[in-house]
C-alpha cells in the first residue's frame, strides 16, 4: 500500500460553511482534496463544487496562471509574455511611481473582494495600498453593505451575530432570503435538519431548503418589509410580542402603531403574495418561542435592501429575542466577534491621505475617467464577471491608457485586459487563519502542497511590490509566521502551531448568547426602531411597510443568486463543472413561459435597456409567476455576455449597494 501523508486545513472561500479539509498526498506524490471525516461542519464531504475544483483547476498546471505576464498585444488580445518577478514588480513600482508624480496616489484604484477569506491573504495587502495612499472600492457594495448599514442603524452592529450551537434550544429558525442548499450546503444538510427547532423559509423561490422546511412562504420579491409589518401585525394580535423587553431596550416601537396596525393579514397577502393563513402560522411559530432569524445576503440585493433589513430586523426586537438561549439574529459573524484586530492587520495608520471610495455601482464610470482613475489593481476579485455593466466594463478594461495589474489564480476574464498578471497561489499552498462568518470558530489554513509554478501568496506579492517601491516600514514586510502568531493569540489560542495542531476550535467552548448584557452598541445603547441616525441620512425614522411596483407588462423581474455548482465566478473554467453548468439558461414559471409561447430548451433573447444576452429557457414552477432566474457569475469568456450584462448597477436605498435582483427583463424566442 502506498504511504499516505494527510494534511489537514480549511477552505477559505466566501461561504458559510468553512469546511474542514484534508489533503491526502499518496508516495508517489499525488494529492486528494477531501473532506476531512473529523470537522463538525464538513463531516468528511466537501460540497460538489470544491470536490471537483480542488482536485481539478486547482490542481492543474495548465488551468493555473504559473508565471508573472506581461502584456506583448493590444488589450484583450490575451497576447502575453513571460517575465521575471523582479522584472514585473519593477514595471509597477515605476509605473506607480510616475501616477503618484503626476496625479498624485489618489489616481491608483484597487478592488478586491472575497476570492479567499483567509485572513493574511485577505487583509495584508491592505498596509501596501494604506501606505501608498491608493483609492478604494467600496468592496461591500458588490454584496452586501445595504443590510450592514441597516443592521447598524438598528442594532449598531451588522458582523455579532447568534451563535449557531443555539439551534438545539430554539422552537424556531426562520431563514429569510438565503439559499443554504446552494451557499451553505452543510448547514443545509445538517444544521438545519437536525434542529429540533420548526424551520421556516422566507424566499420568493421554492428551492431546495424551501421545500424541506416546516413552512415555507413565498412573497414576491422587493415585498418583505410589508411582509414583515404583516407578522408583526399577528405577533401584537395574538400578545406574541415582549413588551417589558420592548420597554427596557429598544426606543421607537410606538411610531410602528400605524403601519402595524393597517399590516393585517389580508393587507399583506395582497402586497406580499403569501396567503394570509401562512402569515398567521409564520408569525405563531416565531412568537410561540425562542427563535432564530438567519438573514440573508440575497434579501438586501434588492432596491429597497437597506429598508427591509430595517422592518425585519424589528421582529427579534419585538419578541425579545436576545440573550437567552435558542434567541437571536445573524447576518454575518465577523472576525472581531472573536477578537481579529483588523487595524493590525490591515495598519491603515500608515496612510497618509484621505481613502477616496467609491460604490461599484460607479466602478464603469470612475475607470472611463483618467482624471481620477489612471491605474487599478485588481485581487481577490473577478469584476467582468461579477460586476454590473459588464458589456461597458469589458470595453473601459480595454483603455489602453489604464494600467491595470491583475492577480489572481487563473486567467479570468478579468486577467485578459490587464497590463500585467501576476499568479497568486491557493490556500493549499501557504498557512492562513480562517474564522468562519457563521461559526464562532477559529481554523488553520496549513500548507498542504508548494506553490504551482512561480505562484506567490498575495502578501509576499505585497511584499515584494513595498521592497520595489523603496517603502521601508516594517508593517509591510512583517513575515506570515509572526502575524499568525499575532492573530492566533488575538483570537484565543496559544500560538499558531497549537491552532495547527487543534485545528478548528470554538472561540468560547459553550455557545455564547447573543447580546448578553443587552446593551446595543448605537448612540443610545438601545435598539434603535427609531433612528435618529438613519433620519439623518435621508432615511424615514422607523422603516416603511414597503413594496416594490410589480413589473411592467410583459416584462419579469431577474433574481440571479448563487449557483450550487460555483462559487460566485469561480470555478467554471473547470471542464467538469463547465459540463455541469452547461448551457446559460434562465428558469420561469411554466404559465410565464407558456404566455410568451416558449418551451423547455428553447433559445431566447433576455433583454433590458442595458443590454440582451442569449440563455435557454428551463421550466421552474418553483418560481412565482413574474420571476426569471438566472444564477450569477459564469465567465463571459466561455460562453458569451452573462447575467450582469443585464444589470444596469442601480444602486440599493443604502450605502450605494448592489440591487441586482431588483432587474427587470424581457423574454422573447429568437
Ligand atoms: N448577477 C449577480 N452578480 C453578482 C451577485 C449576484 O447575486 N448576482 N453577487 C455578488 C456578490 S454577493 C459577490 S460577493 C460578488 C463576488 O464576485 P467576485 O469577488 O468577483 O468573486 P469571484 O468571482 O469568485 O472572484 C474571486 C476571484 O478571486 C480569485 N482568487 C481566489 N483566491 C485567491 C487568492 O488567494 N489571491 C488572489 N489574488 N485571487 C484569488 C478567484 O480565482 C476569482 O477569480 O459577485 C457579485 N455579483
Ligand atoms: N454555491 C455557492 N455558494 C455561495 C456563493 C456562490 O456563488 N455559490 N456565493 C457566496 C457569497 S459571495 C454570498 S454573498 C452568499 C450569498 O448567499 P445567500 O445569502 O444565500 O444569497 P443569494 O444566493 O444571493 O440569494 C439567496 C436567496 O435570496 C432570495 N431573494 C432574492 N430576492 C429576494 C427578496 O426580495 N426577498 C426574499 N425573501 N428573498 C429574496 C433568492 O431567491 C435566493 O434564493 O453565498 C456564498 N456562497
Ligand atoms: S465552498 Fe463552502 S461548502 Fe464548499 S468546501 Fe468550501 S466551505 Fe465547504
Ligand atoms: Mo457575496
């Protein structure tokens, strides 16, 4: 039998799970990515998607970038040529160098998001663009930055949420507006089965966990906050609301009285599109006991999200939700929960001017401006796929007077247009810290194979661009060995070899309550229902019972979600999940497909005043009538303009966020 080595590790990608991995190399040196049988989450099984990319792409030499590039052709030609490391850091740091003289840093953009989730590789390069003083893109607005600010109107906080050891003791989860059989397949297959809680799902599209809840309602999409003003409405009828918690911690509730009181059952199913009777047992259930309140990333990517994060979040306020076991809400758990220090680890301290910001709803037109924007990095991030205006951003990527540095793993679409490539290397390949943003866990990312080809971690990348600058401060070439260790202790644990040798581990051994002291870190340490803040801003004082116009005649509204099969773009130049995918096709309901005289497979246009794309029709009475769907994020180049051409970038009611599902489209055969 041959030898086996096993390395254990995690995956670090933008997803609730944070699976254990371990990584099997056989003597003869071949390597198994599995799921690792001891991890509570994965429980021996990675999802599909990581299965196969692991061992495929990730794996493969051909499908890697392995060397820096440098551009040989016009832009977009994907003309490159091979260049030393030295030789391409000294391009950029004199490129840089020659914008930072002529325009000044603020002319230096960069985007990033969350391609890995691991800590150093996400956060380190930070202190190089704080140092040189570059511009920024708001990363979450790409995402999810409506429902922080939301969040953070109302409870002060968006990233402190329940701890989900909880479920044991609740009589109710309510998951509204996330997909976990797609985004977080383990808490769909265990977490949410084996709770003795009954599970209700709030999602326009019956899908996989919708089906198997204990009740799953199914508004009409933008139409939740009326939805939520309708459970409240049970919730005050049926004495299912906390009013001394109501008293002692929360300002604002008498302002709801009106809108409460017109929000009865038959109010919301005629603005909601849930039968009334559903209403009444949803809101039974959820009063009936502690519950929790699972809010997704997909609910707030709509153009009222800030607003109706605001009226759902009301519910645990008013049923008293907090500090005591089976109780509370989540959204994301972020890594100062547990402790992360991201000033440390990010050291904005080193910069030196004011960070200039923009939305990426902005993104086409600040890169079409040179008098702002003369050079972008790009790292972590996929923008021509998972942007909006894809067709425009295709063609301002092409600008030959944008100097553009790409780092990723593979050439992306966003890697054809830059100026220079450079191969990042996957987090199989050098140690990381992981904290999960569902579990309150601390996890190693542990080598586990040597870098393909001349592929760098993102920090040496860093490191080696400060050294090319002349920087000398040594938060910039601090070594991965120390900030981990750093890290680790902020995060509770002896060093990193001990978190090595644990592996994954409870930051607080028993589950922690949320908001135990019940003290709420907004201006008046209470939960703000009214917020003087949010008035200020521009927003109503208490959130509005609102719902979107439905769409125009003829024409349906596109949710385009996650993809069981990707992880946001990643992954599709993978043959075998390419052969998956197939197709780009877009699902409605059977009557919508029968009005426009379509069947199943048929070739049709999807088309918007931004732009038309080719998709196939598939047949889903799992969807409303009125809703298309068409999962994001596939690559243009393997198979034309994608879902974001038709996404115009309209911004969200807060923080310039994405209201991607907010689109309307129309459908015709070709
Ligand atoms: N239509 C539509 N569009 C959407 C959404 C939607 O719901 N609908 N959702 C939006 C959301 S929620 C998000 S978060 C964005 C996500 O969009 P992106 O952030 O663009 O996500 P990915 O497409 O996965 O791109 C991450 C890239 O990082 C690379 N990468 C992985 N690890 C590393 C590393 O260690 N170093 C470097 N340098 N690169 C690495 C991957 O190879 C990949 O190319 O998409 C948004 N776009
Ligand atoms: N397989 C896979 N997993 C992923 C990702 C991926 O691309 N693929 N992406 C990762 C990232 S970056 C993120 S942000 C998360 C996102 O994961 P989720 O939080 O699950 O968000 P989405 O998949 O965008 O949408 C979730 C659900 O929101 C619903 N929705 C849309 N509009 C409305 C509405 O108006 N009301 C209600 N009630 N529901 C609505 C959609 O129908 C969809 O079922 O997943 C992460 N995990
Ligand atoms: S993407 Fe999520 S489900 Fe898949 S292996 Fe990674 S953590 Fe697990
Ligand atoms: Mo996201």
């Amino acid at each position: 039998m041959t030898q086996k080595t096993i390395i254990k590790t995690t995956c670090p990608r933008d997803c609730y799970d944070a699976c254990g991995i371990a990584v099997v190399t056989s003597e003869d040196g071949r390597i198994k990515v599995l799921g690792d049988p001891d991890h509570a989450v994965s429980r021996g099984a990675l999802c599909g998607k990581c299965a196969i990319a692991y061992n495929g792409a990730y794996l493969d030499p051909k499908a890697r970038l392995t060397q820096p590039l440098l551009r040989s052709g016009p832009k977009g030609s994907g003309q490159y040529r091979p260049v030393s490391w030295d030789e391409a850091v000294q391009i950029i740091a004199e490129q840089l160098q020659q914008i930072v003289a002529e325009s000044g840093p603020e002319a230096i953009w960069h985007t990033h998001y969350t391609g890995t989730c691991s800590a150093i590789a996400g956060g380190f390069p930070q202190r190089f663009f704080h140092k040189l003083g570059a511009s920024e893109v708001d990363p979450d607005s790409i995402c999810n930055a409506a429902g922080h600010a939301a969040l953070g109107y109302l409870y002060g906080t968006s990233s402190d949420g329940f701890d989900p050891r909880m479920a044991k003791d609740a009589a109710c989860i309510m998951v509204w507006g996330a997909n976990p059989s797609a985004s977080a397949p383990h808490r769909h297959k265990y977490w949410l089965k084996e709770t003795p809680a009954k599970v209700i799902v709030i999602d326009p599209v019956r899908h996989e966990t919708a089906d198997q809840a204990d009740l799953h309602l199914q508004p009409f999409p933008g139409s939740d906050a009326a939805l939520a003003y309708g459970l409240l409405h049970v919730l005050v009828r049926e004495k299912l609301i906390d009013q001394a918690f109501i008293d002692a911690h929360t300002i604002g509730w008498d302002e709801l009285a009106p809108t409460i009181a017109k929000a009865d059952p038959a109010w919301t199913e005629a603005a909601t599109g849930v039968p009334a009777a559903d209403i009444i047992e949803a809101a039974k259930i959820y009063g009936g006991g502690p519950a929790l309140l699972w809010l997704g990333q997909g609910l707030q990517r709509q153009p009222m999200g800030g607003n109706i994060f605001r009226a759902i979040g009301l519910l645990p306020a008013a049923t008293g939700n907090f500090a005591k076991p089976g109780a509370g809400l989540l959204y994301l758990n972020g890594g100062a929960k547990r402790g992360t220090d991201g000033d440390y680890l990010e050291a904005p301290h080193l910069r030196s001017n004011e960070r200039q910001v923009v939305s990426h709803m902005d993104l086409v037109d600040l890169l079409r401006d040179r008098s702002r924007a003369r050079a972008l990095f790009t790292w972590n991030i996929n923008i021509a796929a998972s942007n909006p205006r894809q067709a425009d951003l295709r063609e301002t990527l092409n600008s030959d007077d944008l100097f553009h540095v790409a780092i990723d793993l593979f050439p992306t679409d966003t890697v054809d247009h830059a100026d220079i490539i450079l191969p990042a290397a996957s987090f199989l390949e050098f140690d990381d810290l992981v904290t999960s943003y569902f579990d309150l866990t601390v996890s190693p990312q542990v080598t586990a194979k040597a870098p393909m080809g001349e592929a760098l971690p993102n920090q040496e990348i860093f490191r080696r661009l400060a050294k090319a600058m002349g920087y000398a401060d040594a938060e910039l070439f601090e070594p991965d060995s120390a900030i981990l260790d750093n890290l680790a202790r902020q995060l509770g644990q002896k060093d990193f070899t001990a978190l090595k040798v644990s592996g994954t581990v409870q930051r607080w051994a028993q589950p922690v309550m949320q908001f135990p002291d019940l003290k709420f870190p907004t201006p008046s340490g209470k939960i703000e229902i009214a917020s003087r803040a949010a008035e200020e801003a521009g927003f109503p004082l208490v959130p509005a019972a609102t719902v979107d116009a439905r769409p125009a005649k003829g024409h349906l509204r596109l949710l385009s979600p996650a993809s069981k099969w990707l992880m946001n773009s990643s992954y599709h130049n993978d043959p075998k999940i390419g052969a998956k995918l197939g197709l780009q096709n877009v699902a409605m309901h059977p009557d919508d497909a029968a009005a426009r005289g379509l069947t199943a497979g048929q070739p049709v246009r999807v088309s918007n005043s931004t732009g038309t794309i080719d998709m196939v029709v598939e047949l889903a009475d799992t969807l409303p009538r009125g809703v298309a769907l068409a999962a994001k994020s596939r690559w243009p180049k393997l198979g034309g303009l994608t879902v974001n051409a038709l996404n115009p970038g309209t911004k969200s009611d807060m923080a310039e966020s994405s209201s991607v599902h907010g689109i309307e489209v129309e459908i015709a055969s070709i």
